[in-house]
C-alpha cells in the first residue's frame, strides 16, 4: 500500500505540492489573529510613512522610503506594508495573511527551480526526480525555524527578499538549460541573476546574494559546460565566466574596497557588546546551532529571543567554540566529496553556508536571528531528502529508500506539529509572550516583553490582576546580565501610571547601565520612551533624572542621531533650554543628512530662535530629498513659516513724495 502510494505521487508530485501548500497554509492560520511584536513597531507601527491613507505617487514613494531599519531603506518591503495599510488598515492579520501567501509563493517557485536543477554526470541532463522536489519542499515549507519570516509581519522583508532571489535562480536556470540543448538562453540566464538580485534588494540586502547561490549551482551542477558543437563550447563557457566577473567576483571586490575600511574601523564596533573576532568564534557555535535548529528543532531552541547567548571569547572559551569549528570543516569536507555522487546533496550544504556569509561574519549585526535561515533552510531540506531518498548507483534499493521515506514523513509530520503548535501560541500576544518567557527563561528581551504585554492587559488598573506579574517580570529582566534599560524604564513608566512611587533603584539602575555602555538602540527606546511620556504630560517624572540619563547616554563617543534629537526635544520642551536644543537638532542633522525629520525640526527651532540662514540651508537639504514630491506636504507649511518670517524682519520700504 505504501508503495503504491509513493507510485502515486511520482506519477501526480503537484498532488503532493497542493497537500504540502494547504497543511502549511492551516499549521500557519492559527497565528494570522496574533498581534505586533519587537521591530514590527519602529517599521510599521510606530512608523507615520507606512500609515498612508491614498494611492497617490507622493504618499506613496514616502511610505517606500521610510524605514528605519536600514540605509537602503528596503522600499519594496515597506512599500508593500503601505499598500497592507489601505487595504486593512492597522490590523496586522491582513499583514500576516499576506506573509503567508508569500511563504506559500516561494514555496511553489522552489518546486519549480527544483525540478530543473539536476544535471547528469555526462552529456544528458537529468531532471530533478518531481517527488523528490516536492519532498524538499513540503518539508521545508513547515520547518519550525521558518515561522518568523512568516508570522512576524516584518521578516516580510526576508521572505519577499528571497522570493525575488528564487525566481532570478530559477530563470538562471531555464537559461542554462536551454544553453545546454539549443544553444542560447545565455540572455536570460544573465538577466535573471541581475533582474533577482536587483528587486531582491529592493526588500532587504540579503538578495545580494543571488550571484553566489548561482555560481554554485553553475560550479557544481552545470560545471561551465555546453554541449553544443565542440566549436561553440568554449565560447559559451568564456561567457559564463565572464558573466560571473561581471556580477559576482567585480561587485565583491568593490564592495571590499569601500565598505571593508569602515567593517574594521572601531566606531563600527562601539555600539555593540562583543569585538569583530567575538562574532566570527561566535558564529561557529551559532551556525552549527542553526543547523540542528533546521533539521530536528526543539521548543527551547526557537525562542525568537537569543540575547542571553554567551559570546565566545577564545577558541576554547568556551572549548564548544572549537568543537563547532571543526565539525563545520568537516561538513565542508564532506559536501565537496559528495559533489560527483549526489552533486545536490553539495548544492543544498553549499547553499547553507553562502546564505550565512552575509550575517555570519564581519558585518557587525546583531549575532543570532532565526529569520537569517530562510533560505539556508531550503539547502538543508535539500541535502536531507537528497541523501535519503535521492537516486544514485548506491540507492536504488527499495526497503531501505522505503524506509528513509518514512523517516522523512516523520521528520515532516514532527516539523508540522512543532510550527502549527507555535502558531497558535503566536496567535495572542498574552500566551505568546508567556511561551517565549518559558522558552527563554534567562533571554532579558523575553522577561521584558512579558512585562511589556501584562503591563498591556492590566489597563493600567490597580486592581488588575496583571499588576504584580508585570513588576516581577520586569524586575527579572532588569536583574539578568546583559540586559539593556529598557525594563528599568518600564518599571519607571509603569508606576507613573499607575500614580504609585518610583523606586530610586530603578533610575540608579539605568543610568548605571547607560554609562557602562554601549548605548543601544532599546537604550535609546527606553529614554525617549519616558521623554515622550514627559512631554506629553502622561507622566510625572522629574526632569532632572530624565537629564541624567542623556547625559549618561551621550558620554560615549559619536552618539547616533536619533539619541540627538531625543536630546534636542527634551532640551527644549522639557528643560526649556533653546540653545542647548538648538545645538542638538543641528548635530542630528549634520550626522544623519538623509533624514528628513531632523531637518523639519531644526528648520522649526531656527526660526523659534530668529537664524533664518540655517532655516533656508535645512530647507534646501530638505528639498533635495524631496523625490517624487514625497515631502511636499512637509515642506510647503514650513515654507510658508521661512517666508512669512522673512517678511516680518524685512526694513520697513522708503517712502517717496
């Protein structure tokens, strides 16, 4: 019976491919009624460009420029959160739906690159095997690890970066196949890298990778081979190579030439808790975390919150650090011995490790993010089915194929279970954050956020009952190492809410903490959070500890701007303090130019303070940023404001008899 049920999807894989699609689309349901959480807020609901309320080109173009994640701004993505908000408005289960769709998307054009990709040893090409494809990605469609590039609606960036790389690679190769039996194709296999790479881009950076999931798959699969005529061989291999020059091994070596200087430059590395040699012995143990996260997950290991990771030290220390390093070696070892017998199960381990050498290496991001395994995720499916049930000279044995088919089956009803169970939890943020508090019991952002959500449900009622489990939650994310202030300033703003006393604790804590450096962006959060809350007059709270705290922010060298312009307003709506606001807002300005709020704010404060020559400088800045005419409706009040003060300090005119 099991035999002639693998017969039947051989003979019917889409079959397979719909069943796989709807069991992901219902494990994944379940969480679409979930709520907003961590970097969702500065990206989309704290961020005014994505809240559009037209389809017109200016509001538009604003809302795809508006992120705050990242200079390029990754205005597809943001774009699309846009065009979610005039849709369904603020409700993040449109969004969410939305990412599911997607997730399912990519899944469908996998199928697609996959059953293309396999290339016989000899002349003759060798499709794929069709159930083997659908294996790869039913299994890879409901790993557990893939859950936050679905349901945390801001990893849309993730998923869309790499829908756009899996169709350039899929174009990539249907021109090469089309190279190896008719001669031509070379346009479009060109194309589709440059095309993938380039909208790919548009959501988020990881699609520059595009380039080098294509040359492994030319190094390992196609091998610079064209089996025409022996005359047009070799030209047809010279313009592989030379395509490759063009878009992978040129934009590597300038990228090296003007970003490398400042990747080693030690202000790089200032905002951060570890040095560049931390991250790199890091990474050892993180990636081959990832990998046992990808093939059997457990639920402590998805936690979401990785921030209570020790950093590695030294090649021993901890000696895990070494062992890591090793068995990754030996994975590399093994992947280039397999590249004759089963070239896919080389392709799947190669993909893996060029997808992590963007975030896995000097760039100085964050260390740990599960979303970063979308797509090596996908080249781990690949190598385990291939090694299980893959065909070659030494697999053609059917109890033993039988029974790796029923390991995977196993293997894919376990990752089904595991992601339809943590989709539920995502469902409500109560039970998600007390999920991820359970997962992550020593993680400061996992205690916080769980402060954070009771703080949320009690309504700010005394007699709630969330009250208590909000104060210790907070309490012990404050107290664990490595935390940032931001449950100090939780337990601040919460008593000043409630109208109840402020331990002093709380605010020797977080200056504390602030000197101890690095100020990190939640440190910022957390200061502008209680200025806002001042400013605002939703809080009591005494303007000379809000003064301490900048201060102890800003006693580190090169602030970022945004703390700047925190300052800027504190100074001179808090403190009443012109000058010193005035002053902040320009450095804010100067250090980020490309921000058009800093530049309305200082235009605003130079005209409060009579400068109408650094307002019309702010202005003309602010009007070579002003593409597409996305900040025309900002610009034309302040306008008035520049030109209606010009005329009240004008010399009274000369009169004539």
């Amino acid at each position: 019976m099991t035999l002639r049920f693998v017969a039947g999807l051989r003979t019917h894989p889409w079959l397979w491919m719909l069943a796989a699609l709807l069991a992901t689309a219902a494990a994944y349901t379940p969480g679409v009624s979930g709520g907003f959480l961590f970097d969702d807020f500065p990206n989309i609901v704290d961020n005014e460009g994505v809240h559009v309320t037209s389809w017109s080109a200016p509001a538009l173009l604003n809302a795809a420029l508006s992120s705050p994640s990242s200079e390029f701004k990754r205005p597809l993505a943001s774009l699309s959160f846009a065009m979610n908000y005039l849709l369904t408005g603020a409700d993040p289960a449109g969004m969410k739906l939305t990412n599911i769709a997607i997730h399912l998307l990519n899944g469908i054009v996998a199928f697609a690159l996959l059953r293309l990709l396999s290339v016989g040893a000899n002349r003759e090409l060798a499709r794929c095997d069709d159930v083997l494809a659908a294996s790869v990605v039913a299994l890879w469609l409901v790993m557990p690890i893939n859950l936050t590039a679905v349901l945390y609606v801001v990893q849309r960036m993730e998923s869309l970066a790499n829908l756009f790389v899996l169709l350039g690679l899929l174009g990539y190769v249907v021109g090469r196949r089309r190279m190896l039996f008719h001669g031509r194709g070379f346009a479009l296999a060109a194309a589709s890298i440059v095309a993938g790479s380039a909208f790919g881009l548009l959501a988020k950076e990881t699609a520059v990778l595009t380039p080098l999931y294509a040359a492994i798959i030319e190094v390992v699969i196609f091998r610079g081979r064209c089996d025409l005529i022996a005359s047009d061989t070799a030209r047809i291999s010279r313009r592989v190579v030379a395509l490759f020059i063009v878009v992978l091994v040129i934009p590597v070596i300038t990228g090296a030439i003007l970003v490398g200087p400042s990747l080693f430059a030690q202000s790089t590395w200032a905002p951060r808790s570890f040095t560049m040699p931390e991250r790199l012995l890091s990474e050892f143990r993180i990636v081959v975390d990832y990998i046992v996260w990808t093939i059997l997950p457990t639920l402590p290991d998805l936690s979401f919150y990785h921030d209570d990771f020790v950093v590695s030290t030294g090649w021993t220390q901890p000696w895990s650090t070494l062992v890591c390093a090793v068995l990754l070696l030996v994975l590399v070892v093994a992947a280039w011995g397999l590249r004759k017998r089963t070239p896919l199960a080389t392709v799947g381990i190669a993909w893996f490790f060029a997808c992590h050498t963007l975030t896995a290496t000097i760039v100085p991001l964050e260390l740990i993010y599960e979303h970063r395994n979308y797509f090596s995720s996908l080249g781990l499916a690949l190598t385990i089915v291939v090694l299980a049930i893959g065909r070659d000279a030494n697999t053609d044995r059917t109890r033993l194929r039988l029974a790796a088919t029923v390991l995977i089956s196993l293997l894919w009803l376990y990752d089904l279970g595991l992601t339809a169970f943590t989709a539920t939890r995502w469902g409500n943020p109560l039970s998600l954050a007390q999920e991820l508090a359970i997962r992550a019991p020593d993680s400061p952002r996992a205690q916080y956020e769980l402060g954070r959500t009771y703080i949320i449900v009690s309504k700010y009622r005394q007699a709630s009952p969330f009250v208590q489990p909000a104060y210790a939650a907070l309490e012990r994310a404050a107290a664990l190492p490595r935390s940032s202030t931001l449950a100090e300033q939780a337990l601040i703003f919460f008593a000043a809410k409630l109208k109840q006393p402020i331990n002093d604790a709380w605010w020797v804590s977080m200056e504390a903490k602030l000197r101890a450096g690095p100020v990190s962006i939640e440190d910022e959060s957390a200061i502008m959070s209680l200025t806002n809350c001042t400013l605002q007059q939703n809080c009591d709270l005494p303007a000379d500890k809000l003064l301490e705290m900048y201060q102890a922010a800003l006693s580190h060298p090169s602030p970022r701007s945004r703390l700047l312009a925190a300052y800027a307003d504190f100074a001179w709506s808090g403190l009443d303090d012109h000058k010193l606001g005035y002053d902040m807002i320009r450095r804010a300005s100067e250090a980020e130019p490309h921000e058009p709020a800093y530049h309305v704010t200082a235009i605003r404060f130079a005209l409060a303070m009579g400068d109408r020559n650094l307002a019309e400088k702010q202005m003309e800045f602010l009007q070579t940023l002003n593409v597409g005419n996305r900040l025309t409706a900002m610009i034309t009040p302040l306008r008035k404001e520049i030109d209606a003060e010009k005329v009240n300090s004008a010399p009274p005119s000369s009169s004539t008899r």
